[in-house]
C-alpha cells in the first residue's frame, strides 16, 4: 500500500478513535451479532452444498462452520484471501473421502449466488449518481482500484496472462486430466439439480444475505452515517467492487475511497472515515476472534500458522501417495449405486 494510501487509511483511524464516545455501541453490538448470524447462514449454505457432493458420507456441520469462519477471520487480516488456503484444508480433513479438487471447486456454488446479486445491487448503486464511473476510478485515492484503472493494457495483458497459465497448467496435467475433472464436477454436483439448488443454497444464501444488510444497517447507524435502504445497497456495491481487488486485507482501501465518496453528501468526511475504518476494524476483530476460536475448539489448533503448517504437511503426504500410486478412476456420481446416508447435521 504506497504512502497516500497509508496517509488516508491512518487519518481514517485517526477520525475513529477520535468519534469512540459517539459510537452507538448498542447498534455496534447488533451489527456483529448479525454479521455473526450471516457467516453461520452462508455455512449451512456451504455444507448443502459439500453434502451433495459427498451423500455417502457422515460430517459435521459444526466442522463446516468452524472452518468457513475461520477463514473468513484469517481473510479479514490477511490479503489476497490467504484464508481461502486455510478452508480448504480444514474442510478436506473434515469430510472422509474427499479431495482437494472437489473441495476447491465447491468453492464456486456460493458465487453463483454472490454474483446474481450483486450485479443488481451494482445497477442500483451506479444509477444513484453517486457512485463514480469505472474510468474515474484512477482518480481515486486507492492504489490497487487506481493503478489498475489507469493501466488497462496491463489489466488486460495480466488477465490473458493468468488465463494462459491456468492453460499450461492443465495441459502439465493431462495425463490425470480425466480424473481431476470428475473431482471438480463433483464440487458443484448441486449445481445440476436446480430445485435443490435453489431450495438448500441460494434460498439459504439469501435468508444469511438479509442478515448481511440488517448488519451494515446497524453499523452505518453506529457510526452517525445512518442505516436506510438506499446507504445498505451502496455499502454492498462498494463491497462489491472492492472483492474483485482482495489485495489488502477485507479490500480496504478500495473501501474506504469509495466509501467517502459515495457518501461525501450524507455526512461529513470524518464521520464518513470514521465509519468505514471502524467498521472494518470491529468486522476484522470480531471475525477474526470467532475464526480463532473455532481452530481451538473445534479443530485443536493454537494458531494460524499452525493449520498453514498441517495443511502443507497433508498436501506433501498427498502428493507423494498419489505419485506412488497408479491413476485413480473417476470418482462416481452421488446418484451411483444404492442410496447412501445424508450427512449429519
């Protein structure tokens, strides 16, 4: 983050801590407790999801939850959704049988929904005349949202360069190529079953989504900006556009440019600061302490470098079982032979 960028994130501390004894802590404390309530939603989400992708086998919920917000912690302080690492082991240790493939592309079930959202909150907040234009957005104070914005050539060339790599990448692997991608279609096995889908996962997503604006309410009226529809949905559509930079730690600077821009004629500029530093900072906090608790007392570790530590550990030890052993067949579908039991709750 250069120098302007830490001049603008610290200013917004700065305005935090000086408006603490007109915090409505009240209003702060309902904020996290549905964002908490949103987090446990969007796990159950997640493990409809892992249960339709493993019917024949018995996991935990609590699991589940457990390395989901975990992640989500880990993520809120960590850039580049390092957390994401983290769930992938926790969750490949709590469901017997299954891979790492599966795992990771079961991973995208919850962006369907994420998408189909926010492309209509972003059409909301874009015709509010509030929001700045994409090509504006080099002007803003933000270095990642800025440079990006600014250096399209390079935006484009980076994206056709990643593009390429994850093609090489799987050209390196053709000789397993079959078998990684009956893994991966078993990741998002409920994707072809709408019904299900939509009544165990996007209706779920959606009930933790309501969750999720009743939180950005309370905190929008803890921090004197004031919670209403209309400053809910900006909120959310700069949260959408600061996911696509996850370059900073919750994309905190692209938040707080566009924060103070979208809400420069609601409330003053400290008040403005103030909010959208302290709200990530009690989002971080709160996240981070409930993700650390669940590796104590779900998972019995002690930190997080200590599940990083036994994730490489385990990845090592499946690689060198699968280098000694002769290619696996494709892993079969859930409706394959008889009936098998449903997860556990």
């Amino acid at each position: 983050m250069p120098f302007a960028d830490l001049s603008s994130f610290w200013n917004g501390v700065e305005s935090f801590f000086s408006s603490l004894a007109d915090v409505n802590w009240l209003a702060l404390l309902l904020g996290l407790v549905f964002f908490g309530t949103y987090l446990s939603i969007r796990s159950r989400a997640y493990f409809n999801v892992l249960r339709a992708a493993y019917p024949g086998e018995r996991f935990q919920w609590r699991r589940i939850w457990g390395a989901y917000v975990a992640a989500y912690g880990f993520n809120s302080v960590i850039p580049a959704r390092g957390g994401d690492v983290i769930k992938l082991f926790l969750v490949k240790t709590s469901v017997p049988n299954s891979t790492y493939p599966a795992v990771a592309s079961s991973f995208f079930v919850e962006a369907v929904f994420d998408a189909t959202i926010a492309v209509p909150v972003l059409i909301f907040a874009f015709t509010q005349g509030v929001f700045p234009k994409p090509p504006d957005f080099s002007d803003l104070g933000a270095f990642d949202l800025s440079f990006f914005a600014s250096h399209l050539q390079f935006t484009l060339f980076l994206i056709t360069a990643v593009a390429i790599l994850i093609l090489v990448g799987f050209a390196v692997l053709s000789r397993r190529v079959k078998a990684f991608w009956a893994r991966v279609k078993q990741g998002v096995t409920i994707l072809f079953d709408r019904r299900r889908y939509v009544r165990q996962v996007w209706l779920v997503q959606f009930g933790g989504w309501l969750f999720r604006c009743a939180a950005f309410w309370m905190l929008l009226d803890a921090f004197g900006v004031g919670g209403s529809v209309r400053n809910v949905l900006l909120v959310l559509g700069v949260n959408a556009i600061a996911s696509l930079l996850p370059f900073t730690p919750g994309g905190a600077g692209v938040q707080q440019a566009l924060l103070l821009k979208v809400f420069a004629g609601t409330a003053t500029s400290a008040t403005v600061a103030a909010y959208s530093v302290g709200q990530q900072i009690a989002i971080a906090a709160f996240s981070l302490g409930l993700g650390f608790a669940a590796l104590v007392f779900i998972f019995r570790f002690r930190s997080f470098k200590a599940v990083i530590a036994a994730g490489r550990e385990h990845r090592a030890a499946e690689q060198a079982r699968q280098a000694d052993a002769p290619d696996e067949p494709a892993a079969p579908g859930p409706t394959a032979g008889r009936r098998a039991p449903r997860a556990r709750a």
